[in-house]
C-alpha cells in the first residue's frame, strides 16, 4: 500500500554497527580536509551496501548558504537524483546547523550521524546558530529520520581546533 510505503521507517541508525559508522566518518574527515579554514565535510552513504553515493565539503567562500551538507545534498541529487534519501545516510564532521538539519529533513534522508557537537563548535569559536539538530527533528514530525552524535569526536573536534584561522578584519 502506498501508505505503508510513505511512512515506512528510514534506516536505524543502532541497528548499524558503530565501526561501519566510524569508517564513514573518516569520509567525511577526509572530505572536510579540502577546506582547511571551515573543515566541515560530509558524505552520503548508502545504508544497504555502503556504497559513497555523495561528498561535500563547506564552500561559504563561494556562497555563504554553501555548508558541507548543502553540498552533498546538492552532490547526490546531480549524480543519483531526486530519489532514494530514505535508504541513505549523510555523515558529517559538525553536528548539522538549523539551515542544514531543515534541508535534510526535507530531503527525508535516512539518517544523519555527526562528529562535533554544536556546542562544541561554539565553544571552539566557530559562529554557530545555537539550535541543536535534535530540536530541528522535533519540530518536524513529517521527518521520520534519526540522527547520531557524537562519532569519533575526538577527532573532529582535533580537525576544528586544528583548522587555520582567517585573518581579523582590522586586528
Ligand atoms: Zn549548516
């Protein structure tokens, strides 16, 4: 029955073995690598056969809406289409932000797993919208996705403290 299908449940994410989902993250690490100022990196990965099905990396310098999720959403639909969120899982070194957690939540995406907390960005001076992804999800009930955090934090928190600084405008 359609019906049956449109609320079928997305991917439990606890049903997924923790090193499947570190593996990933380590994707996303590497993804996050291209940008050494902003390393927030993602990856799409099909739950069934984890295949990499999408890859971003933030590119605000280009546009400022351009996070590394927008562009794995942006990534998956060029290569595989409008199609299929429901079976797949982004990965992401920072825990997604408002803008990013509504986006996905309107993809209808299977899962998301995160690294860096919210709070542990701000904490690291990195300009955040202080809503945690969870309360994104819980203002969505359309949205049937779970999300995962905080994997292999120890080393994304290294990537953002880590990560080179811009020079201060006037300092
Ligand atoms: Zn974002």
């Amino acid at each position: 029955m359609l019906a049956a299908l449109e609320f079928e449940s997305s991917v439990r994410l606890s049903a997924v073995p923790l090193l499947l989902h570190q593996q990933a993250m380590q994707l996303a690490i590497a993804a996050a690598r291209a940008n050494r100022f902003f390393p927030f990196g993602a990856v799409i990965v099909r739950a069934a056969d984890r295949q990499v099905m999408a890859t971003g990396v933030n590119n605000g310098s280009t546009n400022p809406t351009l996070h590394g999720e927008i562009v794995a959403i942006n990534d998956y639909v060029a290569r595989h289409g409008n199609r299929g969120w429901e079976k797949v899982i982004l990965y992401t070194t920072g825990e997604p932000c408002p803008m990013c957690m509504a986006a996905l939540a309107w993809t209808r995406i299977g899962g998301v797993v995160y690294g860096t907390s919210i709070e542990k960005l701000c904490q690291f001076g990195i300009d955040q919208i202080s809503i945690p992804a969870s309360a994104v999800i819980a203002a969505a009930p359309f949205y049937r996705g779970e999300i995962l955090g905080p994997v292999l934090a120890d080393e994304t928190d290294a990537l953002f403290l880590d990560r080179e600084r811009l020079p201060m405008a006037g300092a």
